[in-house]
C-alpha cells in the first residue's frame, strides 16, 4: 500500500515535471 502511494505520487510528479519543462522550453522559444 505504502509502496504503491509513493509510486503514484513519484509519477505524477514526473509528469508535472515534463509538463513544467515543456511550457518553459516553449516560452523561451517563442
């Protein structure tokens, strides 16, 4: 249970992280 909560939190974080990236990559892009 514990383990799978860390999982799920780990890979949302992961995909905030990706999401947080890309929109800075674009700004600076454009």
């Amino acid at each position: 249970m514990q383990m799978q909560m860390k999982n799920r939190l780990s890979s949302r974080l992961t995909i905030v992280y990706h999401q947080t990236k890309s929109i800075i990559y674009t700004e600076h892009s454009s």
